[in-house]
C-alpha cells in the first residue's frame, strides 16, 4: 500500500473513532439519571458478550458459544475460583521465562545491577564461578571501565579546552594526553572490535550451542563490540535457536536490567491474551494498578517480579486485609514510597545514630553508666511520611476519607521501623526496632500503645475494616466494571458487602454481577479500553499466536502505558477521558492493521482463524462475516459505511485492477474493524 493511502486510511478512522467515541461519552453524560430495572434490556446474548468483554481481557473466536454451552452463571462462578481452571496452555508459555521463578536475591545475583557490580570492584563480592554468568560479570564490568573512562577523556579534553596551557604540540592527536596504560587499553579495544567484525559472520553460521559457547570464549571486550553490531531487531540473530537460559544470559551481557523487566512484560500480555483464568488476571492488573509500583526506581525493578508473583496475585480475589498487609510488608513496596528509611523522631537510632553509648568501667570493676544521650544532631530524625499518606489516600479511605494531616504523621511514626534486609541485594521484609518511634499514637481516633511492629498490624487492620475503605474499593471496582460513573446505590450495595463479608474480594464481585446497575443497558460498550485491554483484546479476538511479545510491549509504549511504567502511585487512569485522543488513537490504528497484515514481528496470524474457516470470496462478504466474529454484528451503520469504503484498497483486495478476482485480505479488513469505534469499547 503506498504511504499516502495507507495514511489517508488510517487519518479517517482516527477521526471516526475519535468523533464517535467523544460522541457516545457525551451521551453518556447527559444520561446522570439513576439506572432503574426497566432498563434492564440486555437479551441473553448480550449479557454474555458483556460480561466477556468485563471480565476478561477480550472475546476469543468460539468463546460465546463456549459460555452459552456453559451458562453464564456458571462461567462466572468458575472464574472466581481460578484454581480449579486448569491454565497449562499459558504455563507452557511461560515456561522459558526463568526469571519470572526466581527471587529477588536470584534476580540480583543472576542479572547484576550497577550496585552489585560496584560491590564487585570494591572487593566486597567475587564473581560466580559459572560460565554463564561470569561472562555476564566480567561484560558488565568492562562496560562500567569504558563508561569511567569516556568521563576521564571527556572531563581531560574539557580541561585542555579551558587552559590554553595544558594543549601540547601535536594536540590533535588522540593519544597524545593517554597514559600508557589507556594507550593498551584503547588498543585492545580496537583489536577486539576488528575481531568482533571478523567474527560475526561465522558466529551466525554456527549451531545455536557452538554459537553460545563462542561467545562465552570471547574476552569482555570482544563479546561488548559483537552486541554493539547486533542491537535491536539484529540481536535476535545472535540467540536464534539458543535454550531459554542460553538467550537469558547473552541479551545479559549487554543489558541484565532489561532481561529482567522485559520478561516480566511479555509474561503479563502473554497471561492476559492466553490464561483461561481471565478474572484472576483482570484482578491482578486492578489490584497492581491500585497499589502501584514504579520499575525504574532503583531496586524495585528487581523486586516487582515477586511483588507481583507472592504478594498481588495470590490475593487479587481473597481478602483485602490480607492484600494490604502484603503490599505494607513487600519490600518493592516499602522502598517505592520510601518507608524502609523512615526513623522515628525519638528512636534509639535518630538519638544515638550508629551504634548505642554503652555502660563503662572504671578501676578495681567499678561500673558507670552510659553518658546521657545527645542527640545526633548531623542525623536528621528522618520521620517519612509519603507511604502513611498513600495508604490511607489512594490504597484505603481515599481522599475524601476523613482523616488529617496528624493522622498521616502519626500513622507514618507507627510504621517506623517497617523496612528491608539489605535491598541493594534483594532482602526482604525486616522490623527494625531501633528505628521505631517509641510512645503512645492517636490515629484516626484509635489510641494505639506502644508495642513495636504490632503497631503497625493494629492500624492495618483498623483500615482495612474501615467503612471509607469499603466505599473507596467498591467504587474504585465498580469504575473498573460497570462504568466511568458507576451508580451510587451500586456502590453502597457493594460497600456493605464488604463490611459484612470481611472484605472478601470475591463476595463484593458477586454482588456487583448480580445486580441490575452491571446489567443495564447503557452498561454495554460503555467503557473505553486501556492500551493494555486494547492490545490484549485484539490479540485475543484476531486469534494471533504470539511466539515474542517484544513488539506488542513496544505498541503498549507508544499507546502511553508502558507496562510497570506509572511513576505516580496513582497508578494509570480507568477512564476514558486519559485515552481518547488522536495521537493514541492512531497508535491503536496501526498497531491493529500490522497485527491484521501479519507486519507484527514475533507473530503468526492465521487468516481462517479470523472467517471461521469459511472463505467470503469478496470484501464485502468477507467483512460482514468479520464484523460478526470480532464484534458480534453490534456495527453502527456509520461505521459499517466508513469500513466499506475501503474494501476497494489493493491491500484488502489483494490484488491490481486488472488482477483476475482473489481471496480478499481478511487480516487487513480485521485490523480496520478493530480499529473502530465500537471495538474500542468493552
């Protein structure tokens, strides 16, 4: 397709979607009467294809014939309890990403971060002893010397600049002002780049296994020049055939950080395209979202792996105390809003900093006390209060909650104390009783005595149980399913679920299912879809099988959610106020027609997959039977209008105008179709 008309395509449905997605939210709007069982209008098949579209991450080909099969109520029931749906299929999948298995501390050991690495020059760690990863170590570590030595050089030519007097005769030769020892060194480097040039060509005609253990023979040099030559879409001919841990460890060489953060990644759109346990991972993207963590703050995109694994997962349809604990106790946690450094004004370790004075002695055994205590006045007291105030802002009570700026400060000294065993190395949970402010606290009414860690436990409990805390969560789900505006007397309806059910996440869903707000009519299709529901879904209706996700994390990146990538703690917005416009919506356009075309790297699209096996032998025919399979028939008659005219492309015909008539390109008419207005809606 020429570059002009496949713009002019895409331009149009941008500005269809766009005026008709603005036009329904504005319908939407005018409609603030309270929703009554009169509307209740949804048939059987809508109700099906609704709560599909609610509590999944998209519709699959044959998907509503399964649930008719089943009955609704049923296939509900089922997905709330996610451990007896057998999910084997995704496992395998995600089988050969390893580090999704690992600790933190394996993480930290296995793809060393700069901390480590520094640790490793002071002396302070020796490199492991495995191939692998020493290949790793001793990479990473050259990587560091070159990047010190480029400031030198770069600091030395600034100086030069500056001071006339320091320029010698000759000055524009490179090596002039090098020590003999950077002169060798920058030899070696230049050796090892012609080596790596010389090499890369018999590398690549190697078996996957030969290959591997070339590269491990090579100095740190020569392996750094050879990833040099083969960065982006080329590395991927380096680890072509190579056993999972075999790719882990050469995409290490040249970036252990990235290893780590891009399977994680590509294991959430693989969970969320391919696990038949949908609900659990909706829940599991609702609950990270609520208690937000941001990946590239230091450690934590080591730590989000378990955080997501052993504290959000297990308990997205459990108990919301017990999930609260779990995030208050999670070290990504605590090093995100920073609590792990909180001191207590008035605790040991504010007062006498290091280590505690200790009693002295005198002659003949005569013992005397310890010196008063002076307080450390180059230590400031080192009170945090940035997770007391989430916690009761964005993660319980909400804004509106009730409490106050005393309460914060309180609750933060509470929690003083509350920090990690060695985070630079992956440790976990540990209370340190010397930094936690010791007396009596008044929080939210509550006269909470001195006792430690407990403290801590006694407030959590007194949130979680908290009659804002039930309205807050409710509504916050009730967004989530129902609608940007949910109704206020499905909220209460759920809050009081929550009180009474002990916040059980799975009792406060069902009230919601079952009520005639999550029914009603205007509920259909009335919320727009995130970037991650949008390219989820679409890679579930289209049917794709997704062999490396890398392309789809990238389109996530352009959509503007990048995955894990929310530095607020307010995680990403549910409404469609942050997605609806035209630079996402054409981002969303083009992601759709290269995953039809079969231009998405890392995919294989199976075009009878799409018809059902069937074979329309026009466009025209071909898109109807399309707009049945991705949407159900729910077209409206303007976009129905604006996809026909352009059934003519060359590209949806597939062929010239004097080309004997063929098969019409079905993945191009489904990336148009779920380009529109009406697939953006779930």
């Amino acid at each position: 397709m020429p570059a002009t008309r496949k713009g002019l395509i895409v331009l149009v449905f941008v500005l269809a979607v766009w005026a008709a997605l603005l036009a329904a939210d504005k319908d939407k709007k005018s409609k603030s009467q309270p929703t009554t069982p009169a509307q209740m209008q949804m048939d059987d098949e809508k109700r099906i294809i609704h709560a599909l579209n609610r509590f999944t991450f998209g519709i699959r080909p044959g998907e509503v014939e399964r649930v008719r099969t089943m009955g609704l109520d049923k296939w509900f029931d089922q997905q709330l309890h996610p451990e007896k749906i057998d999910d084997a299929a995704l496992e395998s999948r995600l089988a050969p990403l390893r580090t999704l298995r690992m600790s933190t501390r394996e993480l930290v050991e296995n793809f060393p971060p700069p901390q480590v690495l520094r640790m490793v020059q002071n002396g302070r760690m020796s490199i492991p002893s495995d191939p692998g990863k020493r290949a790793i170590y001793q990479s990473r570590l050259a990587a560091l010397d070159q990047k010190q030595e480029k400031k030198e050089e770069a600091a030395t030519t600034a100086a030069k600049a500056d001071n006339p007097d320091m320029k010698m005769d000759g000055a524009d030769d490179a090596n002039a002002s090098l020590t003999p020892e950077q002169r060798a060194e920058r030899q070696k480097r230049q050796e090892a780049r012609m080596y790596a040039d010389l090499q890369a060509d018999r590398l690549l005609a190697m078996p996957p296994d030969d290959r591997y253990k070339s590269i491990l023979k090579m100095s740190p040099l020569e392996r750094l020049d050879l990833a040099r030559q083969y960065r982006g879409p080329k590395a991927l001919q380096l680890v072509d055939g190579m056993k999972p841990e075999q790719q882990e460890t050469i995409e290490a060489i040249v970036n252990p950080q990235m290893v780590v953060g891009g399977e994680l990644s590509e294991a959430k759109l693989l969970r969320a395209i391919y696990s038949d346990r949908q609900l659990d991972e909706v829940m599991t993207d609702f609950w990270f979202n609520h208690f937000n963590i941001f990946i590239n703050k230091g450690p934590d995109r080591y730590m989000i792996t378990a955080y997501e694994r052993d504290v959000i997962r297990p308990h997205a349809l459990g108990k919301f105390k017990d999930l609260l604990v779990a995030t208050a106790k999670s070290p990504a946690m605590l090093f995100y809003l920073d609590n792990w450094e909180s001191v207590g004004p008035h605790s040991e370790q504010a007062i006498y900093g290091g280590k505690r004075p200790q009693a002295r002695r005198g002659p003949f055994g005569m013992r005397f006390p310890a010196p008063p205590p002076k307080q450390n006045k180059n230590r400031p007291s080192g009170l945090n209060e940035n997770y007391a105030r989430e916690i009761m802002e964005l993660h319980t009570l909400g804004v509106d909650g009730g409490y106050t700026q005393k309460d914060v400060t309180e609750l933060a000294k509470v929690l003083t104390g509350w920090s990690i065993d060695q985070p630079q190395r992956g440790g976990g949970f540990k209370f340190n009783e010397r930094a936690h402010e010791p007396g009596t606290k008044f929080v939210l009414g509550h006269k909470i005595k001195n006792h430690g860690e407990d403290e801590g436990m006694e407030m959590l409990d007194v949130l979680a149980h908290h009659p804002s805390t039930a309205k807050f969560i409710s509504r916050k789900l009730a967004m989530r399913f129902v609608s940007d505006n949910p109704p206020q007397a499905l909220v209460d309806r759920m809050a009081e679920t929550f009180l009474k059910k002990d916040g059980d996440i799975r009792e406060v869903l069902r009230t919601m299912f079952h009520s005639p707000e999550f029914w009603a009519a205007d509920s259909y299709r009335a919320k727009v879809k995130t970037p991650l529901e949008f390219v989820a879904s679409a890679a579930r209706a289209s049917g794709v099988d997704v062999q490396n996700a890398f392309s789809l994390v990238q389109f996530m990146n352009r959509m503007g959610m990048p995955l894990y990538g929310m530095q607020p703690p307010t995680g990403y917005s549910m409404k469609a106020d942050a997605w609806v416009n035209s630079s996402a919506l054409l981002n969303r356009m083009n992601f759709a027609l290269a995953l039809g075309t079969g231009r998405l790297p890392g995919t294989t699209l199976d075009p009878q997959v799409l018809v059902a096996g069937s074979t329309p032998e026009d466009a025209e025919s071909a898109l109807t039977s399309l707009e049945k399979t991705i949407l159900a028939g729910d077209v409206s008659p303007q976009t129905h209008s604006v996809l026909e005219k352009q059934l003519n492309d060359p590209q949806v015909t597939q062929r010239k105008l004097d080309d004997a008539k063929r098969t019409p390109n079905y993945g191009a008419i489904a990336g148009l179709i779920m380009g529109s207005p009406e697939f953006q809606r779930r």
